[in-house]
C-alpha cells in the first residue's frame, strides 16, 4: 500500500558531487539542494511502494532522479537495493520507491542532468514481510490429455486394483506453484499432479467427450475447458480417470488441491453484452505494464502491480463497503457451453484468442485471507471450428461438436500467457 507522510518543516542535506555509474568517473559535480516533503521517521514497508516527494533547487534542467536502498558502514555508503531510475519531471520531485531490502539504512538520491550529478542520503529504514512473488511465462503450451487407461476403466490391461498409466502431457496448471523433484513448477503433467498428491494444483486443461469411467458419452457439453481440480470428476466433465489412485499416488482434491482457485473470463469487444470496455481495457494494460520479472526489485514491483487487481477489480475482499467491487468467479470455464447433440439450451462461446482470464486464490485461511491474483491471456487456440458437423437433435437448427472430430482435439497445442501472483 502506498505510504505517503508529509512533514510542515522540510528537511534538506546539502548536495555531494558523485560520479554516476557507468561514466568511468567524469561526472563533474551539480549545484542543487533538495528538500524532502516526506517523512521517514517510520519504517518503510518492505517490498511495497512509498511515494517520496522533495523539492528541487537547481539551474540545471534535470534528466533523471535515482534512489537506491544503501547501508552506512562508518563514512560510506553501500548499496544494498537496486537502483532505481526515474524520469525527472521539473523540480518537485514524486516518485514511488520499493523498499527492497531490510538491510538498508538510508535511501541514496543521485540527481543528473547532463555529465553532472549530485548525492544526497536520507536515513530510512524497511521492515516487514514480502506476501509472495510473482511467475511469468509469455508462452505456455497447455494440451488436454485423452482418456488415462486404469483398472477402472480398463480391467483388462491392469486387472489390479489402483493401477494404471501415466501421462506425460502439459494438462495441469498451479498457481501457487508446487515443487517437483526439487523445482517449483506451475505447468505441470497428470503423472507429476499424482507424484504431489495435487499438492496445491490448481485446474486443468481438458477436452470434454466422454466419462472416462464408465465411457459413457457426455452429450450436453463438448470440447475445450479450464476446469479446478476438484470439479474434474463432474458428471459433465468426466476425467475421473485423472482423479483415480494409481500406486498409492493421487490427486486428492479433498485436502491437497487448490479448492480456493477460481476463474473470471474478461473478453473482448466480439461478446457484446459481456464486454466491459473499461475493464477489459484495465486488465490489457496491466498486462503489457507488466515486465519480466527476474532480479528481487522487479519482483516486488510485479507483485504490487497484480495486487492492484484487487483494489480495482475486487475491492470487496479489502472490506470496502462503499461502492465495493466483486469479481465473479467460476470454478470451470468452457470452450462452448451447450455444444453437445442433446443439450437443452443455447449454444454459447465463452472465449476466444485475445480474451483474458483473471485467476484467484486465497493462499490463507478464511479467518485470515490472504488472497493471490493472477492474469492468463489466450493467445491461440487450436481450431475447432470444424468439429461442428452434428446437428443438436434437441434443436435440429443448431449444430453440436461431432464425437470423432471431437477426439480429434486431445494432445493438440494450446497457447497462453500467464502472469500471476505466488508463493515466494
């Protein structure tokens, strides 16, 4: 949360001449005074934003104001954050710092304009704990798996009970993130969901056809689908055989999954009625502001940035009563809803390439939440379209998906892009 404390006295250092990094030491030194109008009495708050505003006094057109978390040792100063550069826009100087390490006993600010610049040093402290960090992946490949062969499904080929096969195929997604053989993964296969008991998995991507127990033809629904983990077994869903105990491994979604994940589709301007310009347009740019994030600062700041989903988008969950946002939330999301021959009702598409999909999850408990956002974008959908060759014999005017052509879509490639919120 932003922390913004002004003072009525200000408080000013007088300026050291410096060489900025990078210029082999021939900066030469900037006449300029800066007075703070912010307050740093208190901590900072660790991994979140401050605004810092001071007041500049120079004859010199600024370039570029710097803060750096730095820790005293007897006359000097060593960095212990990374730098961060800001823009200069004029002499009042406001920006927001991330306070990246509690190592820090002053905040160092190089003022630039030209080959000249000038330091000065604030004592400010940080405390506090980070609440997670952030996974971004511009590229992932999601492909529904087919039907697993088990001994509930298939006696035969494993006539002992709680056996069966395995597959290798990116079908699950977590996003808390789980460890895999000693890596944190968020994209993972039905044999590694099963290996961590569905540690902290949180949906899949899959094809709706049939009921892999029984192989009874699920008729009202077909086709693609993000679905939790723990509505995998529905009747309309049908992938019983990803829940089924093989060697003493399985999903458990009583105790294991993420229960908490949700869904909320934000789609584009082709829904019509279900587009919201200016929530679709707020959650677009999110994404593109959104930078890789590798070192610790920009991992703090990316954490920050999807928090602001919250604050904007689902306010509700901070116990804000007046005009309170909700975000709403699904448990699955269909390709098509209605796309089977005997549905009963309307066939819809509910996204497409271009749409996103805010996710959601409470990494606390009820009593004491701590909720986790995240932003999957769809970037290519294997097509589909031509699966629909069979007329809906509940509404012979409407076509439904074809059984075989169906089938056609298991192992296919699916592409998206994600960028979320997770555990550190």
């Amino acid at each position: 949360m932003k922390k913004s404390l002004f003072v009525i006295a200000a408080m000013a250092l007088a300026f050291v001449a410096c060489d900025k990094p990078g210029t082999g030491g021939n900066d030469k030194p900037l006449d300029a005074n800066l007075t703070l109008t912010t307050e740093l009495t208190e901590a900072l708050p660790y991994g979140q934003p401050t605004e810092i505003s001071g007041t500049i006094e120079t004859a010199e057109a600024l370039e570029t104001y710097t803060l750096t978390a730095v820790k005293k040792a007897g006359e000097e100063y060593v960095a212990v954050g990374e730098a961060q550069a800001f823009t200069a826009t004029g002499n009042e100087m406001k920006v927001q710092f991330f306070a990246d390490s509690k190592e820090m006993t002053d905040i160092e600010v190089v003022l630039a304009a030209g080959n000249k610049s000038a330091k000065f040093y604030f004592p400010a402290t940080a405390t506090g704990e980070l609440k997670g960090t952030v996974w971004m992946n511009p590229a992932v490949v999601f492909k529904a798996a087919p039907m697993i062969d088990t001994h509930d499904n298939n006696p035969e080929a494993y006539p002992e009970a709680n056996t069966g096969a395995g597959c290798d195929l990116p079908a699950f997604f977590s996003m808390r993130g789980v460890e895999v053989n000693g890596e944190v993964k968020h994209v993972l296969s039905l044999t590694e969901a099963r290996d961590v008991m569905g540690e902290k998995v949180s949906m899949s991507w899959v094809n709706v056809l049939q009921n892999t127990s029984n192989k009874a033809f699920i008729t009202g629904h077909r086709g693609y689908a993000f679905v939790r983990c723990n509505s995998l077994g529905a009747g309309t869903v049908g992938r019983q055989c990803d829940l089924y105990e093989v060697n003493g491994k399985k999903i458990n979604t009583d105790a294991m999954t993420d229960n908490n994940f949700s869904l909320a589709a934000i789609r584009g301007s082709w829904a019509g009625d279900r587009y919201t310009e200016e929530e679709y347009k707020f959650v677009d740019k999110l994404f593109l502001d959104l930078n890789e994030a590798k070192t610790n600062l920009e991992k703090m700041k990316a954490f920050w940035q999807l928090s602001q989903i919250q604050v904007v988008l689902d306010n509700a969950t901070l116990g804000v009563e007046d005009n309170p946002t909700n975000i709403t939330a699904k448990n699955m999301y269909r390709r098509y809803v209605n796309a089977g021959e005997k549905a009963t009702a309307a066939q819809t598409e509910e996204f497409r390439a271009g749409d996103y999909f805010i996710i959601r999850t409470n990494a606390g408990t009820a009593d004491a939440p701590q909720y986790l956002y995240g932003i999957i974008q769809v970037l290519q959908l294997y097509d589909d379209a031509y699966t629909f060759t069979l007329p809906n014999t509940s509404d012979a005017s409407r076509m439904a998906m074809d059984k075989e052509k169906t089938l056609e879509l298991f192992e296919k490639p699916n592409y998206f892009a994600i960028k979320t919120q997770c555990d550190l």
